[in-house]
C-alpha cells in the first residue's frame, strides 16, 4: 500500500514531454496540473480593449499557449515548460536531447565555403548555436549580416530549405547576397510572376508562400524566417502550423514588440531567443556608426475618417498595430530619444514600453505644428537632426529612413 501511494506521488509530480509532429508537443500530467500549464502560458493582449472581438464580448483579450484538454504546446517552447516544472518543483521527463556541434566544427564548416571575407565571432556562434539547437530565434539587428548566418545554415543542413522573408525586394537582395557568398546553383525565388521549380534553395514571401498546397509546405527539411517579428500574423502562424514535418526551423529578427506574449509566440514556433549581437556593440566596435538624432512620432490623432471607435494609431496590419510598426522601425536606426506625441488614452497602453521613449501628451488636439511644438522642451540642446513619422505610416522602410537621416 505504501509502495502504491509512492507510485501515485510520482505521478502527480512528473510532466512528461512527448513529440507529437514538428510542430507540437504533446504533455502528459495530471489535470490540475494541466491547468496550472495553462495558466502560466495565458497573457492579456496589450490594448485588447480596442479590439472589436473583446468589445463585442465573443474574446476576453487572451491568448492562451496551451490547452489543458488537448494538452498540446509549441515545439519551440520546451525550455520554458522545464522552467515551469523548475519553478513548481515538478519533476521533468523529456525525450529531447541538443546535439553537440563545437566552435571549431563551425569554423572548420565556414572555411570550406571559400567566402570572399571572413565570418565574424558573434556571426560564427550564431550559426553554431542554431545548428546545435536545430530551433532557434536569433536576435540580430539590422547591418549584422543576418544573410551570412542564414547562408551558413542553409549550405550546413544541404537540405530542401524555404527562406521566408516579408517583401519581394528582399527575396531579390537574399538571393543576389547567396551569389555573392558563392553559391552557384539556381535559386528559386517566389512572388508574383516568378517561375516556380524544384530547387534545394528557396526564397519567397509570405504573401506566395501561403497559397502553397499543403504538401508542398510539407516537402521542405529547412524554413528559415527572416524579420521573424511578422511571424506573429495568423497566415504566417498558419504557415508553419502545416509545416508538420520540418524539423528545422530558425528564426532571424531584429526586434521583438517587448510584449511577453510576441517572444512566447516566436519561440513556439522556431525556438529558444537567442541575442547574436546588439546595435550598441555593432557602433562600439565600428562595424556601424553612430546616428546622432531625435525622432518624434505624431499619434495622438482620433482617425474620425475610420469611423472606428479605436484610434487609428492602434489599428493592426499584421497581428501589430500601425503605431507599433513605426516604433519598431524607428528603433533600428538607434536614435537618442523618441519622441511619442499621443492622447492619454494611448499613452496607457504604451506605459510598459521601451524606456528610450518619451511620452508627449498633446491634450488639446490642435493640428500636426502643435503636436511638434510640445516636443520642443524635450529636444537635447545643440541638437542637429530630428526625424518626424507618422504613427499612422506603418510601411516606411528602414533603407528609406536612412538615406533620409544621412543627408547633410
């Protein structure tokens, strides 16, 4: 009888992680338990209460990681359940295991290559530990050579490889980038009005890549999402959920929203974050100079022309709200301070947001030089440059920003 109640602890206190396909885990454990999963993995949207489905009361503004009937949970996110189990003391059986691929492995692989310069440190560990991992969401900002480290991965595995980026100026730049590395065989780039043929390596946008049948998805050993941040969309989410069986899935991104739940969700579906280098250190070593400006962002007006209830600053194109975009491409040129003129209703929404950010109240809504002009107390003295963005321009790209910010 003692051995029996012995048994039942162990089981009450066991989580056992089984692989369901390359998509899902598959979680075996006591309901109660279950439910604490759930809990742990549940997280309230940021700015839900302007979202017409929470309004409408068919959504309660949460996005639940697990469910505790079906018990199933993101590949990516096995680290984050044994830090659960950690934390409540559960013990933790699991069936995975890393597999080992050392500094001088990589450099030894990157050499073979014959590229025309050499890899960088924090490029070369950023290969091996993805490789190591075979899931990865490596946080690599913009000029650090994040198609070097795509390009590396992508000759290693010699694999059916899909490389998803998010606009058809990017498939042309990833592809002109591996001929320059040194790739010679023909690389099939999908988007509008491009062949489509069999090919080791494939580069496409999300937009082509979605209306894939099924079985074509499913035909690839490789994905590798470049900006993995747009990853967070239900088509792109939807993407990878049919992948079931690719077992190798990076990630490369320069920024995540600061949302606890954007991470969670991007490690679910690629694997544990990973930093490669910061902008910071790319300037302190010289790889990429300084920029000494001030950006302000305008977003505090209503939007009446919608004829939504939800400003129009917070609407979203892509699972990310027009104002979230801008912050985010604002960020990538590292400037001293953001400047964020907004309402009050909004500047509640932002209060957890990055601390290089300034909120400006524009409490009475007078027009585009009344919002610049509350920003002037905050503007650094002998300050040469200040960048003005529409909140509501979500598409501006980070090339276009900095040849604006570069002229003299």
């Amino acid at each position: 009888m003692q051995s029996t109640g012995k048994d039942l602890q162990k089981a009450i206190e066991t989580i056992e992680i089984s692989k369901k396909d390359e998509v899902y885990l598959k979680i075996s454990c006591e309901a109660s338990v279950a439910q604490e999963l759930c809990d742990y993995f549940t997280f309230t949207v940021p700015g839900h209460t302007f979202m017409p489905a929470y309004r409408m009361k068919i959504w309660d503004g949460k996005i639940r990681l697990i469910n505790p009937q079906t018990r199933r949970i993101y590949r990516g996110l096995l680290h984050h359940v044994k830090r659960f189990c950690d934390e409540r003391g559960y013990n933790f059986e699991s069936e995975f295991t890393d597999d080992e691929f050392s500094v001088a492995e990589a450099k030894q692989f990157a050499e073979g290559l014959n590229l025309p310069f050499e890899v960088r440190d924090y490029q070369l560990d950023a290969f091996r530990t993805a490789v190591q991992y075979g899931r990865q969401l490596l946080l690599s900002p913009t000029a650090s050579g994040k198609s070097l480290i795509i390009y590396l991965l992508a000759r290693y595995y010699n694999k059916k490889t899909v490389i998803i980026v998010p606009t058809t100026s990017l498939v042309e730049q990833m592809a002109k980038d591996f001929i320059d590395y040194g790739y010679d065989e023909e690389i099939c780039k999908i988007y509008a009005g491009q062949p489509v043929f069999d090919s080791a390596i494939t580069i496409t946008t999300w937009q082509s890549f979605s209306k894939a049948p099924k079985d074509v998805m499913q035909s690839f050993d490789v994905v590798i999402g470049d900006e993995a941040h747009l990853f967070k969309a239900n088509v792109l989410k939807g993407i990878l959920e049919k992948m079931k069986n690719t077992a190798i899935r990076i990630g490369c991104t320069g920024t995540l929203d600061g949302t606890e739940v954007h991470r969670l969700q991007l490690e679910g579906l690629f694997g544990p974050a990973s930093k490669v280098i910061s902008t910071s250190e790319l300037i302190d070593e010289g790889t990429i100079a300084a920029i000494d400006i001030d950006v302000i962002i305008l977003a505090a007006g209503k939007g009446t022309r919608m004829y939504s209830s939800i400003p129009k600053v917070l609407h979203e194109v892509g699972s990310k709200s027009l104002l979230n975009h801008v912050i985010t491409t604002a960020q990538k040129i590292k400037p001293k301070k953001i400047h964020l003129v907004v309402s009050k209703e909004i500047s509640k929404i932002y209060s957890n947001a990055d601390k290089n950010i300034n909120f400006v109240i524009q409490k009475n809504r007078k027009g585009t030089a009344d919002a610049i002009s509350q920003c002037i107390p905050y503007l650094r003295q002998n300050n040469n440059k200040v960048l003005i963005l529409y909140g509501d321009v979500p598409f501006i790209d980070i090339s276009t920003i900095k040849k604006l910010v570069s002229i003299k």
